[in-house]
C-alpha cells in the first residue's frame, strides 16, 4: 500500500473553460458549504448563536426591503447591460455556464444556496465585526472574476452595501438573504432564456 504525500499534490491553474458540468456544479457547491462552514464558526468565535441568525422577524417589512432592493438592482443591472458593451462587464464565462443549461428549479436551489451561505458569512459575520463599508469590499475582492473590469466590481460592492444598509434597516438577515436570492435567480433565469432564444 502506498502512503499519502502532501508534497506530491501539484496545484495549477484552471480556467472555467476546462472544468466540465460536474466539476463546474461541484466547484460552487464545495465553495459554498466552505463560506457557510466559515461563516458558522466566526459567529460561534464572536460567542454568538448562529441559530438567531435566522430567527424569523415579526414584521413583513423585511420582504419589502429585500424585493425593493432586488428590484432596483435588477433594473440598474439591466440598464447598464443596454449601455456598456459586454466586454466590459465580462466573467469569465462563469455565470453563462453555470446557469445557461440548468433547469429554471436548479437556478433556484443554486441561488437560494448562495444567498443563504454567503449571507451567512458577510452580513451575519463579517459585518458584525467590521461593518458594512469594509465587508463590502471583502465581498468585492472575493469575486475574483470580476475584478478585471470596474463596472462589475463598483457594482457588486454596490450591492453588498445595500445589502449590508437593509440588514442593519431591518435588523434580520432575512432581508439581504431575499434580495441576493432574488438578484441571482432572476438573473440566472436571464442568461437561461437569452440561452434558449438563440
């Protein structure tokens, strides 16, 4: 039986490009269930229960904020996407791949997966220790494949602040965690309908 060597494990570079479906799906999966394992252990260190996170509010005025939120990032998304040529707001390819052939329900499980995790970890964690402006930035640099162009990257520190602004608003977390789903799933549902209309 041969032995394990960590110095063994080579490390390169893969562009999005190479990964197939699977390792595509399973890269963003795994990715997620990091942020989360992440966020969950900063609220325990901050000696805080991460169950409250969650606890659902006595108002309504929660969904208001996320929708309100989502809508007039959708609108200002869509506009700039009528003005600025699509180079300038360029991914990688990331997003059309990961959600250019899923069925509409797996756009939905995707983006409640990552509004939740990722919710988790910026606002419930980071931005109770260093506010809005700094985990805005955070969650800006985190989106590697954006950093190449301005546009995307003003315009997600954007959101994170808005985000970050109606959790402190609202004082639920349930109203950032609605308006990222919202962003991503209709956006996700975008790139599959542009897809099929080809």
């Amino acid at each position: 039986m041969r032995k394990f060597d960590i110095r063994n494990i080579k490390i390169r570079k893969v562009n999005v490009d190479q990964l197939n479906d699977k390792m595509l799906l399973a890269n963003l999966y795994v990715t997620q269930a990091l942020t989360l394992i992440i966020g969950i252990a900063w609220v325990l260190f901050q000696g805080r229960n991460p169950f409250s996170l969650l606890k659902l509010p006595q108002s309504n005025d929660f969904a208001l904020w996320g929708a309100g939120l989502a809508i007039v990032v959708l609108l200002f998304d869509l506009g700039i996407s009528r003005f600025v040529p699509e180079e300038a707001s360029d991914d990688g390819g990331v997003n059309d791949r990961i959600f250019s052939t899923r069925a509409i329900w797996h756009i939905a499980v995707i983006s409640l997966v990552v509004s939740l995790c990722e919710e988790i970890l910026f606002r419930g964690a980071i931005q109770y220790a260093i506010g809005p402006y700094w985990t805005s930035i955070i969650f800006a640099a985190i989106h590697v494949r954006y950093l190449r162009h301005w546009i995307p990257t003003g315009l997600v520190f954007s959101i994170s602040y808005g985000l970050g602004w109606i959790m402190i608003h609202t004082g639920t977390l349930w109203a950032p965690i609605l308006a990222h789903f919202l962003v991503d799933l209709v956006m996700g549902c975008i790139i599959r309908l542009r897809r099929e209309e080809k």
